[in-house]
C-alpha cells in the first residue's frame, strides 16, 4: 500500500468535511467505549489481568529468539512448514510460491492485518491469482477498492447506503438485481455469494492473532465464520503473522484472549476462537492438506531493546482507536496507511520511516487514554512523544514549529524575562479583545480564530496567583 | 536454514543483547513449558460444578445460543426432533460420524432422514459432540478428528451441538487440562464456539448469521 501520511494534514482536513465519513464515525462513538465498559465492569479481574498480559508479553519479547524457534519446531513436528521473511516482498514472494506449487488460481482470505501491511492482495492479483477477502467489512472494501480504515471493523468509515450501492453493482451477476439497504439483507446477500468462493478456492490465508510455542498452533479470534471457512475448505492453509504474536503455551494465549475480546468489541469472548496446528492428519475426514505460516518481521526485531519495544506488546485490539478524540474525529484513513490511531502513530514511523510518517505522532491531543484503556498497558503518548523527538532531532519537523520551540526555549530558560513577557502579552491581549473580553482575529493564530473566538487571558498570570497564594499561606 | 531466518534471529539478540540462550535460563523456559503454570484465574471460573453448569448456560444465552437440557443422553434424539420441528426446520440431518452419538436410539425417530460424515454444500442441519463446555463464558470447546469433522461446525445453517453436563469445566485452562489428559496431543483444529455466527460490519450494527451456523443449540445432557 503506497502511504499517504506526508500529507496528513490535507488529509485530515478532508475528512472533517465528508459529510458521509463523519455520520459513519457517530456509529463509532455510539458502539465500542459503551460495550467495553460494561463488558470489563463484569469481570472485576480486568485490571490485575492487564498486568498480568503486561507481564507476560514482555517475558516473551525477552526470550523472543527461544519462543520463534519452539513454535517453529513444533509446527513442523506436526507436518507444517515455517518460512521466515525479512520484509514485505519476501513474505509476498513465499506465498505466491506456496500458491503456484498447487496451481491455485483463487485465494480466500481472513481478515489479515499483515496481509494489508505487506501489500498481499495487489500483489497477487498482478500474478494472476485472485484473492478473494472474506471477512464482510473487508469484503464490502474490497468490492471499493479501499483499505480498511480500522484493524478490527475495516469498514467503519462506511454507511448502509454505500454497502447497498456497493452490492448493488457487483452482485447482479449472482442473480441479485435489486437494490436494498438493509443490513440483514445485506449479509445474507454476502453470505451467499461467498459461499460458493469459499468452496472453490484452492488456497485460504488468514492472520494469526497469536501463536502458540509449546504446540505449534495459530489462533484466529473471528465473529463470522469466514476465518474457519477459509481454512478448513481449500487444499492449503497460508497463516501469516508477526513475529511478536507469540504466546508461551495454551495458559498463556488464555490470559491474552480474557483481555483481547473485552477490550475491542466489548464481548466476553469472540464467537469463534480457532486454534489450528498442523495440517489434517491422516484420520481426519477434512482439512487442509498443507499448513504453512509465514513469520513476518519487517523491522520489528529491530524495535527490541529500544525505546518502543513495549509496542510489540501490542494485541491489536482497537481500543486505543476506539477511545482516541483523533481518531474519532478524522477516521483511519487520514492517517495514510495501514495501522491508524495511536498504536499506528507509534508503529507507522518504525515500519515505513519516520520522514514519510513524522505527521502522526504529532495527531495526538496527549489525552491518555489510549493508554488507559490499553490491556497492555503500553504507554502510547510516551512513545509519540519520542517520535517527536526524534523527528525534531533529525530536523524533520517544519521551520515555522522550530523556530516557535526555540522562541519557547529562550524565554523558558529566563524566568525573569519570560514572566514580564507574558504580563505584557495577558495586557495586549485584554486590551486587543476589548469589553467583551473576545478576540476575532490575530495574527499567527488563525488555526485557532478560523473556528472559534479567543477569550482573553483574565486577572492574574499563573505566576504572579502562585506568588501570591505562596504568601498567603507563609 | 534460510538466510532471512538466521539475520532475523540475529536482529534478535543484538537488541537483546545477548547470543542463543543456554543453561540455567534455557532450562527454565523449558521447564515453563514442560509444565505451563496457570496465571490468573477469574474467581466466576472457579465456581462448584453445580454452579459451573448454571453459569455455562446464563452466558451461553446471552451470546445468543439456545439451550435445552435433557434427563440423559438417550433423550437427545427426541429432543432434536422436537427442536427441528418448532423451528419449522427440515428433517435432514448430518450426523458426526461419532460412535457416541451414532449409538444414540435414532432409530425411534423414523421422521429423521440422517446421514453421517462431513458437511458438505448445501447441508441445512448437523449434530455433533462437544469436548467441554467452558463455563467461564458459556464456550463449546470441538475437536478436529475422524469422528468430528470441522466443516460440521461452519457449513450447515443450523448446528446443534450435544454436551454432557459433566463435561463442563470452569475455567479456559481446565480445558486444557483435559485435553492434555486426553494424551492424544493437538488436534489439527481445536474449536471454541460461543453462540451462533455474527457481524457488525455494517454501521456497527449486530446481525446474526454471518458466513457460519445462523443457529446454535445446545443440547445439555445429564449426568
């Protein structure tokens, strides 16, 4: 996926005024929080359990190389097959020639997040495979020509009136000429045309929201059906994951899957939880005949022993998303490419470059509760903060916010002087803004005055109360 | 070995600042994983069974499955038939090939046309056996194998699933346990179902019967 981050501002800008965009982000507001809260105030371990998850991810990001090789062992004692890729176009390359051994010529596919970050749909349709996603909010952006705009609910950004006209021109070749806005209707249509894909796919690819080292398994958290579908019908089984989606044993993807499914949709437990190892045996009466997992690292095994290390503790549950007043007000797709949202300011730059994704990190209102509500407990604004620094260190960030930094600093540095500064600028000011105590315009703050009146600064400076309040109390 | 394999490994260390763990560390991972310690446990997982069946069945309601609870397994026949018929459902059924289930009286159901093996295109109703029900959150817990294939589980539109009440457990890690009981090793698939198939993928909207079953029912049997 080409990356639109350079231009986030525009973009950001465009999506506050899509009228269509902001009715479906209301859907957002309205839905995730509510249920995460009422799903966690039923289990009153919740707290202890994120520190628990903390704790545990970080025992296996320690021993990452230990754990990579178990599960590597253990899905090949079962008859799978491991491949290793370093990047994106050696994780593409693996799978297409996984697909061509078998002749395959269409693909289903789960929801995967890696597939979106590795560029896996485009790539295999210019070699002449279809894939096919499966999953109905990726389906509905397939039938697009989008990207998810949110990694658990991809088409988010997206009204029943767009899915109906979306079906609508696609779904006439299967008998379906009207067009209808219902959603019900809407699924089963999907339901329907699917089913005969899912039957004649050769090949199924899903993620894998973790993987386990003691057996060798990969687990899939779905509420549909389609992961399952897309796995136990074809010939082949292609899992693709991340290397930071290991987990110990059984016990520990427990603790994971108590915190996973609560903190995204607000459900004590997704519908389908799947875990797979191997391909069928030789009893078993179906199943994939092969079983492949694709280890992708595309720089996160340089992220360890860094300052965001504690970002491969990341579970991709959305809640950081869910909660974000950004992210709330712009959608994903502002942010430019695969992962949005706070935990994608904090991994965007690492994947694709701080130069092209320096934006990100700095569309956060430091609010914290990306934070708060994250069942890894991974400190977020901390990390966009050393973004920040890092873009500042490498002069990445525009003239105009450097020369305002360094301004700040040479008063900040000079308390004398800064504090008979702003006295005199709280006076400008309430003489600028004059009875009504409201300033219309000024120059250099017209991103604030564009929208809103400026109220003037009132009594005292912040210095000169502190000051006095010391006094008092002496 | 690949060469992405071994610089990925190397990355790795380098940031962990060590080279392949030995000895004493080695031997204690290898020991969490020869005998995987259980972390916490919420305490509605650690109910008395009686409370543990009760618990299963309120949050296997809630997620939107139906349950009907029969005196023992040889109930379990007529018990579907009726539930068939008050959904105005066909009486085509597939059965898991299943010698527990198989040797259920069937026969006293001459309405029924079964069939027994894996699902197939176009099959409207199956019945299949649980390894476990998890109280914790009102789960089915299925096994991949010759007697319970796993297209069972996804392509009929109505799955009916057969549990023993003493086959529910309270906790996700007491199923594990007995799996490891079961001393068979993993399965290929290993299915936790909780309630029948859903999206929200239209306006956040929840719409039941997505790509799986469009209905799950359990049928509890005593002991």
């Amino acid at each position: 996926m080409h990356p639109t981050s350079q231009t986030f501002k525009a973009n950001a800008s465009a999506a506050l005024h899509d009228a269509a965009l902001q009715r479906a982000l209301k859907n957002l507001k309205s839905g995730f929080p509510g249920k995460r809260a009422a799903a966690i105030a039923k289990l009153p371990e919740f707290d202890a359990l994120r520190d628990a998850g903390r704790d545990l991810k970080n025992h296996v990001l320690e021993h990452l190389d230990f754990y990579l090789e178990r599960f590597e062992a253990q899905v090949t004692a079962q008859g799978g097959q491991v491949h290793w890729a370093r990047d994106a176009a050696e994780a593409n390359r693996i799978v297409l020639d996984i697909c061509r051994a078998v002749e395959a010529r269409t693909v289903t596919k789960g929801k995967s997040m890696v597939s979106e970050e590795i560029g896996l749909n485009d790539f295999l349709a210019a070699n002449g495979i279809e894939p096919i996603e499966t999953d109905l909010g990726e389906y509905i952006i397939q039938l697009r020509h989008e990207h998810p705009s949110h990694i658990i609910a991809p088409a988010i950004h997206l009204n029943r009136d767009q899915v109906a006209d979306a079906f609508h021109a696609h779904h006439g070749q299967y008998g379906f000429t009207e067009r209808n806005e219902n959603p019900r209707a809407l699924m089963s249509e999907a339901r329907q045309v699917l089913r005969q894909r899912f039957l004649n796919a050769d090949v199924g690819i899903t993620g894998a929201n973790f993987c386990v080292a003691e057996t060798g398994t990969t687990v899939i958290v779905t509420n549909e059906g389609n992961g399952d579908l897309t796995q136990i019908l074809p010939r082949v089984h292609i899992v693709l994951a991340s290397i930071e989606k290991i987990a110990p044993t059984l016990e520990d993807v427990s603790t994971f899957l108590r915190l996973l499914s609560r903190s995204a949709t607000g459900q004590e437990i997704t519908v389908y939880t799947t875990f797979s190892s191997g391909p069928r045996r030789p009893e078993d009466v179906d199943g994939p005949e092969q079983f492949h997992v694709v280890l992708l690292d595309n720089g996160r095994s340089g992220m360890l022993g860094g300052e965001f290390q504690d970002m491969l503790r990341c579970i991709r549950c959305s809640a950081c998303l869910n909660h974000c007043p950004v992210y709330g007000a712009i959608g994903g797709h502002a942010y430019g490419w695969v992962y949005p949202g706070p935990m994608g300011s904090v991994l965007t730059p690492q994947l694709i470059g701080v130069d092209i994704a320096g934006a990100l990190p700095n569309a956060s209102t430091f609010c914290g509760r990306c934070e708060d509500v994250c069942p890894m407990r991974i400190p977020l604004p901390a990390m966009m903060r050393h973004w920040r620094e890092r873009e500042f260190e490498r002069h990445l960030s525009p003239a105009g916010f450097r020369f305002g930094l360094r301004a700040w600093a040479f008063f900040a540095q000079r308390p004398k002087l800064y504090q008979s500064v702003t006295r005199i600028a709280a006076r400008v000011l309430r003489w600028l803004g004059g009875r009504n105590g409201r300033i219309k315009s000024l120059p250099l703050a017209h991103g604030w005055t564009a929208w809103r009146d400026l109220p003037t600064p009132q009594g005292q400076t912040f210095q000169q109360q502190w000051a006095a309040r010391q006094e008092k109390r002496s | 070995m690949s060469e992405a394999r071994e610089q990925i490994l190397a990355t790795i260390r380098r940031g962990l600042q060590r080279g392949p763990l030995a000895g004493e560390r080695r031997e204690q991972l290898e020991a969490r994983l020869a005998q995987p310690p259980r972390n916490l446990i919420p305490a509605r997982a650690a109910l008395p069974p009686a409370e543990q069946v009760e618990l299963f069945v309120t949050l296997a309601l809630a997620a939107a499955a139906t349950v009907e609870r029969v005196a023992d397994l040889a109930a379990v026949p007529a018990a579907v038939v009726a539930f068939l018929s008050r959904e105005g459902l066909p009486t085509d059924l597939v059965l898991a090939p299943d010698p527990d289930l198989t040797a259920l009286p069937w026969d006293g159901q001459p309405t029924l046309h079964i069939e027994r093996r894996a699902a197939v295109d176009g099959d409207k109703t199956c019945v299949a056996s649980a390894f476990a029900g998890i109280a914790e959150t009102g789960t089915l817990m299925l096994l991949s194998g010759p007697h319970s294939p796993t297209t069972l589980n996804f392509l009929p539109d109505t799955h009916i699933v057969v549990l023993r009440a003493n086959r529910i457990v309270g906790a996700y890690e007491d199923a594990w346990s007995r799996l490891r009981e079961r001393g068979q090793g993993m399965p290929r698939t290993v299915n936790w179902i909780t309630g029948p198939s859903r999206s929200a993928d239209i306006e956040q909207t929840i719409q039941l019967g997505a790509h799986g079953p469009l209905r799950l029912h359990i049928v509890l049997a005593d002991p």
